[in-house]
C-alpha cells in the first residue's frame, strides 16, 4: 500500500447538487447498531437510494458553576445533521457503476467527499475520521476530519480528498468510514465499496491478449524490448501498447508482436490491449532490464 497523504481538507461554499440526505442522531431510544448503520450506507452506494444514513448526536459542553465546580450541561445541546453534496472516485461521480469498475490490484485512488454542515454544532478540528469497519484502505485507522484552526459552521462545507488503494486480491470490497465530534461521539456513517479486477480485464466480450512475454536485448548501447502475446480475440480492431500508462503503438487486429526501444535500461510496465468500438480489454506485462550497462 502506498504511503498515506495527509487528506486535503477544503472548505466550499459553491451551490451544490444534494445526491442524498442524511440526519444523524442518538437521542432516539433505540439507536441503530453501528453494523446495521455501515450496512446502509454501502447499500446506499449499490443501490443509488436516499437517505445514505440516519442517526442523530447530541452535542453539548460542560459549564463550570461560580465555586468552580463542574455545572450541569446547558439545556441548549446542538444536534449533529449533515448532508452529502458531493461523492467522487478520481473526480469521477461514485455511483453504482463507478463502485463496479474493477482496480488494479494496490491500485492508489481519491475518495472525495462534501458533507454540507445541517445541524446546528460547529465542526472543529478536534472532529476526525476513523475507519470503522470491513476493509482497511488507508494506512492510518484515524484523521483530521477538519483542518488545523478550521471550523465549519452550521451550513457550512466541508470537502475531505482522502488517498486509499485498492486490496491486492481481486474480489469485491465493503469499507465503512465514521466521523466523531471533539467529544468522541459518531457524527456519520460512509461506506466505500472496492471491486478490484485481475490482472487481466475483459470488456464486452473482447478476449485480452494471452500469454505475454518479453525479452530484450541491451547490445550497441540501446535498450530493445522484444513483447509478445497470444492473439485470443475475434473481434478486436487492432493491438495498442502502453509503456508506463503512455500509449506508444496501434497495431493491426491479429498481431502478436512488438519491439520498443525503451528510453534507458530499468523497469518498466508494459500493457498490451485489445481494442475496439466497445473499449479495450488489457493484460499487463512488468519487464526489467536494469542489468544493461
């Protein structure tokens, strides 16, 4: 996994189309299980129903009595209610087909979220965001929810951008995040749901390329990679080669073949993929030539 970055942690106050509605609170006698609680907000995620959540936390402070003793809390509690504005994977909006497109395997990727401030606490920077349960896809359990010397008002916005990376294993993933006021308290419930792909893709019905190979050759000071691959479709328009994500060559349809001459001796990921009108059907191929001198 790759190492965490401190989430940026904005401020918006830009109109904001409202995807779903979620009060939170904990005064109701019978408070929904947290299980039950991260369960909803994952199906809110597959399925594109609102609200994402309900709950509701109440919020009050202490007061201190003239003799210095500690008072009963004030009767004005504030309620924690949030809605959330925006939800994004890699500026991509997150709905049920973008939670289906399958990762890489360890594939690094940004959650964005923009939880618009509908109660009538103001959000400090003593609130964090903790892993709750399912699987871990950030390094550190617990975060800054809110920036350094930042308070997010009633009505306020509040932007979190948080790096995770996919699992290693292909398979289908549910994580469940939770904010918690200064006081520890739940604030929210958010699940992210992860489908990570092998290492071969397919799409509509176009075969990836099969059994790619390599090897190079690093005579007269040129490093030459020589790739090969099984031809598995009957439908694909032609052949197109990536090295390190940046395409290099369209091929014709049944070709099998191709030489690079890579840039330096090192490593290198190579992707072959089939393509046509539907999208591309790929197989990766990680090739290393750090022993030419």
């Amino acid at each position: 996994m790759k190492p965490i970055i401190a989430p940026k942690i904005l401020i918006s106050t830009i109109p904001a189309l409202l995807l779903a509605a979620c009060n939170i609170g904990v005064s109701a006698p019978q408070e929904p299980s947290a299980a039950t609680a991260a369960a909803l907000t994952v199906e809110a995620v597959l399925t594109q129903t609102a609200p994402l959540a309900t709950a509701t936390v109440e919020a009050s402070q202490p007061g201190v009595a003239i003799d210095g003793t500690t008072a009963e809390p004030p009767s004005t509690a504030c309620e924690e209610n949030y809605t959330i504005v925006r939800w994004e994977r890699d500026k991509v909006a997150y709905d049920k087909k973008e939670a289906d497109k399958p990762l890489d395997p360890n594939q690094g990727f940004v959650i964005s979220w923009t939880f618009k401030n509908t109660g009538t606490c103001t959000w400090t920077d003593g609130y964090t965001m903790n892993f709750d349960s399912g699987e871990r896809l950030t390094p550190a359990d617990s975060f800054p929810a809110v920036a350094l010397g930042v308070t997010i008002p009633p009505g306020g916005e509040l932007t979190l951008d948080v790096p995770m990376a996919a699992p290693s294993a292909p398979g289908t993933y549910e994580t469940t995040f939770r904010m918690d006021n200064a006081q520890g308290e739940r604030v929210m419930f958010v699940g992210v749901v992860t489908t990570v792909g092998k290492e071969t893709s397919r799409v509509n019905g176009l075969a990836a390329p099969g059994e790619p190979r390599y090897t190079y050759d690093c005579s007269g000071g040129v490093t030459r990679i020589n790739i090969t691959w099984r031809d598995e479709a009957d439908n694909e328009s032609g052949y197109r080669i990536y090295r390190d994500g940046i395409p290099l060559v369209d091929l014709p349809a049944g070709a099998t073949v191709y030489e690079d001459i890579a840039p330096a001796p090192g490593a290198y990921q190579y992707v072959v993929a089939a393509f046509n009108k539907e999208g591309e059907s790929t197989t990766k191929l990680n090739v290393e030539t750090s022993n030419c001198k």
